[in-house]
C-alpha cells in the first residue's frame, strides 16, 4: 500500500514492513516523516500486524536529519515526535539497515525496540562534522547501549562504524546476510513477535559513567577540540544527564543542540558541506555531457609530486605509466611509493596483497614514447615556463589522439603550455596539493581552449580519485595560490614594519589554522619557489635562504628546531628582521594582533572577490572549498569567503577601505564587493 510519495506499507504474514524509498539518502525530511508516522498508525491500528519491520529502498538507510531543513522553523512531525510514535509502540518495531545510517537515522533505529543490519551497513553520529550534536535523543540512548566513553568518541569524532562493530558492542542486535535485509529482518521480527517479551525501550537503561571519565575524555582530546565548540556540547549533554531522568536529559540535549545550531561554526561547516557538493557542478558544461574513457594514465617525473599524483590512480586500480629522465630517480619515486604504501600496511590501512596490487598498476619507463597508450597524461616536472613547453610539444607529438594532456602547475599560464601543442583543446591544468596522494583538493584549470568533454573527464576522475575537484579559470596562481600570495605579501609587510614572525603565526593558528604563514613556510623549505613569489623586492625570506637557513630541513628558517622539530623563536631570524627594517629606512612600530588579523585575511578576502568578478572561480563557496581543503582554513569558519559574509560585508569594506588609506593599493576594495554592499547582498548571493 502507498502511504505517499516516499512510503509503502506491505505484509510479509503478520509482518508489515515499512519502506521509505527518497533518494538520494533517504534524508528524514518532512515527507519522510510523515510517511512514516501515517504507516506506523496503520499498522499499530492493524490487529492482524505482529510486528514492523523499518527499512529503507535505494543506496542507503536513513543518513540522518534532511540538513536543508536544519534553522527553519519545524514542520511536525518534528522527528523527536516521530520517534515517540515509534518508541511506544504497541506491537515490536525492528530497524532494519543498510548503506550508511547516520544522525538523526541511527537516532530513529535507536528508538526502535530491535536492530538488524546487514555486514556492509556502516552507522555513526557525524552531527559533530556539521558542528551540530546529536538532537534526537543520540546523547542520551547511544551511552546506555554502548558506554559513555565509547559512546563520547563516536560522537566527537564522528566516525562511522562498521555493522561488525556495532554488533560486537550491542548496537545492533543481529546481523542480516547481505542482500538479503529484509528476509532476515522479517525472519527476526517473527521471532521477537513469538517470544512475546515486553518491548525492550532503551531510554529505560542505566546511564552511568565511570568518576572522572568526562575530565579525563576533554583532557585527552584537547589538541583536538581545540577552537571548536560542539564536541564540548556532546560531552556536557552526557555528563549533566547523568543524575537526570531520561526525560531531562532529553530536554537538555535540545537546549544544546539549539545553542549549536543557532551558532556560526554549524552554520560554517552546514555551508561546507553544501559547498564541497555544489563545486562538482560547472554551470559551463552542457547537461549531460559525455566523459572521455580513462584506462590508462601517464605521469612525467617521479618526485614528491609525481609520486604521489601516481598513487591516487594506482589507489583506484588504474594502471600509470611514470616516466623519468634517469634511472635513479625512477628507482627512487618508485621506492618512496612503495614504501608510503608499506606505512599504511604497518598501520593496518592496507593489507600486503593491496600493497602488490597498488605497486602492479605502477610501470616506470626513461622513454616518453611509452606514454602513446596513456588516456591522459599529467606532467609534474620543475615549474618553469621554457622546460614545460618543451615538454608539451615533445607530449605533443608522443601522446595518442584525443588523450588528454594536463599539467600539474601551480603558478603558470596554462594558455600559454596548451598553445605548443597542436591540441589546446586536449590541455588543461590538474593542480594537486603536496603530499599529492593525501591531499583532498584538486584545481581543475580550464585554460581558453579546454574542449567541454575534457573538463567534464577531469571533473569525473577527481570525484574517482577521491578528491574534492574545483574548476578554475587561468591565471597567476589560480584561486588558491593566488590567494596565498595575497596573504604572504601581508604576513610579511606587517613582520617588516614591527611583527615577528612569530606574532603572525600566533595570530594565523589562534584564528584556527593548523600553522602560521611562517611556520608553514619553514616546512616546506624557504628556498621551494621563493622566485615566483608575488612580493616584490628583497624580504627577510631572501636573507634567510642567503644563509643556508632553509627551514626545518636545514635546522633553522624564521624558527630554530631540535632533533624532534620542535620550534623555538630564533634569535638569528630576529636580527634579520630588525636588520632588515633599519636597511628598507622603516621605523619599527607596535602592530596589533587585530591589524595583523585583518591585514592577512582581508587581502585574501580582497583577492577572493575579484577571483570571483573576474570569474576564474564559478562561486564564492568554490573558494571556501579550495581554501579548507588545500590550505588548512579552519572548516567551523566557512573558508574565506564565507567568514566575510559572517563579518558582515558593510564591515570588510569599511576596514578595507581604511587598510587601502593607510597600506596601499592591495586593499582598494574590489568593485564587486562595493556592488554588493551597494546591493545588500553578500558573496553567497554573488
Ligand atoms: N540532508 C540533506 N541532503 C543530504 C544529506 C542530508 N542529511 N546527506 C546527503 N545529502 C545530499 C547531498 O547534499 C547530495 O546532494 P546533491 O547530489 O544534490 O549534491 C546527495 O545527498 C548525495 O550526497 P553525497 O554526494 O555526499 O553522497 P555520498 O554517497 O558520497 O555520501 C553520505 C552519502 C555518507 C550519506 C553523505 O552524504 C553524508 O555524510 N551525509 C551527511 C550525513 C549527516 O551528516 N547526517 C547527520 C545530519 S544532522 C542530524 O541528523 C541531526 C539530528 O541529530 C537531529
């Protein structure tokens, strides 16, 4: 029997089986509910029902509460009044899982009186990631199933688990065999229907918790907690119930949640989601349009960057062809491979038969020519014009019809490479991040000539590979380092005038980034591409790598590092950068945390907005996007475009307008960002 559009009612004897059918996932959205409160007062109402039976058609059980929903006002059935019809049920209700459930979907299964899943299913909490917390009823039922520690790191980590697991700590009652879910789960109803037990509430168990546990859980996980304010939330709605009643409990859970969801780091990391989603659009590209096949890909040079673009394709069992001008440097790409791949082994990520699989679809060659079969090539060689050209026209003449040539710059014209060969059409940029086989983001250049099938191919692959792909226009640095350039230039400007370098890094990691512009920079080596720097004239940067001082490979850059990388201010940088100032005439002046904020981000953010106008990025969230997942902008702030729109963009045009006034050119602020003031409207509308 159809219930609505998402729901059907059917028997199996006197097992009624409801089946919500609402792709993508299956979100509980109005509907949803809705359909799911009308077949349950059916079958309650149906004499001849024993038993329910919940399950989902499509790709997975409920993936929790439809997110699109989240801050508008409730529609009812709210889903804490749809879990209360399913909770007190009057006959047995069995949630029966596949595919992924999630939030507010394991909410709901955890309300029903018996839990069966087939061996594939995976559940979990991950509010935490959208900085929510569970608000159905997950703080206070999952610690009485599973513990409240086990239950504190689900649900601050947001982790799935496996159906195996869960079953081993009594989240799920029984496992169903694959494929076939709702035999068994009918199988089961029967069964729980026979035995005739009074129905097994989990709100009617003990929450307990062992003394100290919550101090000793914020302790252990400070690092990383750390600038974040749901995982706090999660572990107070645990601790306070515990004198509570399940129903006090369950009143302050909401009172957290709402308090999370009203906030702007869940509003940060909800644009997030959306924004990461959306970037795999390109409004460009006709409707529908056909990808190019890919089963054979080609790497030129088996450095860092090289092996670890080679991984991503041997990851996914695509066969690669490497190729490298000498032997030993073959040797060598090939050797770090294997050994990345024997790490992940050590730590239990990949079996040793993964390993050999991996290193099989990996065939290294010193002759380009090998490359004639490759469906697309990427090249990863030394970042200078002259020897990329040179490279494309000998590709040019090598590489089959139709394949697909893309190079792995991360500053250069890409109009420029793809005009030496006979095929523009065929070129683009695919500009990975280091380390290349870990890094989400992938920029996807699309240079003036790109035909649309090939941006198309290249979007695909990175969703095939794992990677959040952007597609990017062409020019200096694209989004994400032209943007990085803006920031650098500020960094060092406010060091110069009167900031240590350490004084930007606090400022840099306080605002949420994992490290500080300098300290960054220590990392990767102050020498690695400071020629194409954006910043004009010498800098403290110069002077440093003048002195051998590299960065933490060499012991010392703006910081001093011991055997264990430790960094510790360095006196020796100090004095360049005193000496530096004296020698450009400038008198050293206080500089304020706030201007040193300001400074940086909002030369991003100035940045950003004429990336937007000029329309080398389709949208402002495809900055976000680029900024969280290939530069470490704190996700619970949005990415930058997104921060600017929470400041306010009245307020970023005010202080950009003073920063022009009093620093220069860089601040005048882009005319889009006058237009949307002018307008009311903030990047999100742009
Ligand atoms: N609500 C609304 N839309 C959702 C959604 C949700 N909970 N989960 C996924 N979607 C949408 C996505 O936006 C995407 O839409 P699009 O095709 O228009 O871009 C589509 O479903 C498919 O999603 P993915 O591309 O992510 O598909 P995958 O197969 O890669 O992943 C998934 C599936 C693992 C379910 C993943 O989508 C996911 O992690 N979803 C979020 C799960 C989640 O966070 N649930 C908790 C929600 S908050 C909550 O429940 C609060 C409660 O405690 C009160």
């Amino acid at each position: 029997m159809q219930i609505n559009d998402v729901t059907t009612l059917d028997r199996d004897g006197a097992i009624a089986i409801v089946t919500i059918d609402s792709p993508p996932v299956n979100a509980l959205s109005a509907t949803v509910r809705t359909g799911v409160a009308e077949a349950m007062a059916k079958a309650y109402a149906d004499d001849t029902v024993a038993a329910i039976v919940l399950m989902c058609a499509g790709r997975t059980f409920f993936a929790g509460a439809d997110i699109t929903e989240l801050g508008k006002p409730p529609i009812q059935p709210d889903l804490r009044a749809l879990q209360r019809i399913v909770e007190d049920a009057p006959k047995p209700v069995i949630a029966a899982m596949h595919g992924t459930a999630l939030g507010g979907g394991l909410e709901l299964a955890l309300v029903a009186h018996r839990r069966i899943a087939v061996p594939s299913a995976k559940c979990g909490l991950p509010e935490v990631k959208l900085g929510l917390m569970p608000g159905a009823g997950g703080t206070q039922r999952l610690p009485r199933v599973v513990g409240a520690e086990r239950a504190l790191e689900m649900m601050t980590s947001g982790e799935p688990i496996g159906a195996d697991e869960a079953e081993r700590i009594g989240l799920f009652d029984r496992l169903a065999a694959e494929g076939a879910l709702r035999e068994d789960a009918v199988a089961f109803a029967r069964a729980v229907a026979a035995a005739g037990e009074p129905l097994e509430k989990v709100r009617d168990r003990p929450l307990t918790a062992e003394p100290g546990l919550f101090d000793a859980f914020r302790a252990t996980h400070a690092r990383r907690f750390r600038g974040l304010t749901a995982p706090e939330n999660i572990i107070r709605s645990v601790e306070q119930a515990i004198p509570l009643s399940f129903e006090e409990g369950l009143t302050n859970e909401r009172d957290l949640f709402r308090e999370l969801l009203d906030g702007p780091q869940s509003a940060a990391l909800r644009h997030v989601f959306f924004a990461e989603r959306q970037a795999a659009r390109v409004d460009a590209l006709p409707k529908g349009i056909a990808t190019l096949p890919v089963n054979r890909v080609g790497v030129i040079g088996a450095g860092t960057m090289g092996g670890g673009i080679a991984m991503n394709f041997a990851n996914v069992g695509l066969p690669v062809t490497i190729v490298e001008t000498r032997q030993e440097a073959l040797d060598r790409g090939l050797g770090i491979i294997r050994r990345n791949y024997e790490n992940s082994a050590k730590k239990g990520k990949l079996t040793a038969d993964q390993v050999e699989q991996r290193m099989a679809c990996l065939t290294g060659s010193l002759a380009l020519d090998d490359l004639d079969d490759c469906d697309l090539v990427i090249e990863a060689v030394f970042e200078q014009m002259d020897v990329k050209q040179d490279l494309f026209r000998r590709l040019d003449a090598v590489a089959k019809p139709g394949a697909i040539l893309a190079t792995n710059t991360s500053y250069l014209d890409v109009d420029a490479i793809a005009a030496v060969t006979g095929r523009p059409e065929s070129v683009l940029g695919l500009h990975f991040f280091s380390p290349a086989n870990v890094m989400r983001l992938l920029e996807i250049v699309n240079a003036d000539k790109t035909d649309p099938a090939v941006l198309a191919t290249a979007v695909a692959l990175a969703r095939t590979i794992g990677k959040v792909g952007v597609v990017v226009g062409n020019c200096f640095g694209f989004v994400g380092n032209r943007m990085l350039a803006a920031r650098h230039a500020q960094a060092e400007a406010v060091v110069n005038e009167g900031a240590m370098p350490w004084d930007v890094d606090r400022v840099i990691a306080g605002f949420g980034f994992a490290m500080g512009p300098f300290a960054m920079r220590d990392l990767v080596g102050l020498d690695v591409g400071w020629k194409r720097e954006a910043s004009t004239g010498a800098t403290v940067r110069e002077v440093l790598n003048e002195m051998g001082r590299h960065g933490q490979k060499t012991g010392g850059g703006y910081y001093d590092y011991d055997e264990k990388r430790t960094a510790t201010p360095s006196p020796v940088a100090e004095r360049a950068v005193f000496d530096f100032s004296a020698e450009q005439g400038i008198e050293r002046r206080a500089v304020s945390d706030d201007e040193i904020r300001d400074r940086c981000l909002l030369a991003m953010v100035n940045e950003g907005a004429k990336i937007l106008d000029e329309g080398i990025a389709q949208r402002a969230s495809d900055i976000d996007t680029v900024w969280i997942n290939g530069y470490g902008w704190p996700p619970y702030r949005g990415g930058p475009m997104f921060w600017a729109d929470q400041v306010g963009l009245p307020v970023v045009l005010e202080k950009l307008n003073a920063l022009a006034a009093a620093h220069g050119d860089v601040f005048v602020p882009s005319p889009l960002i006058e237009r949307l003031v002018g307008s009311g409207k903030g990047f999100a509308d742009a």
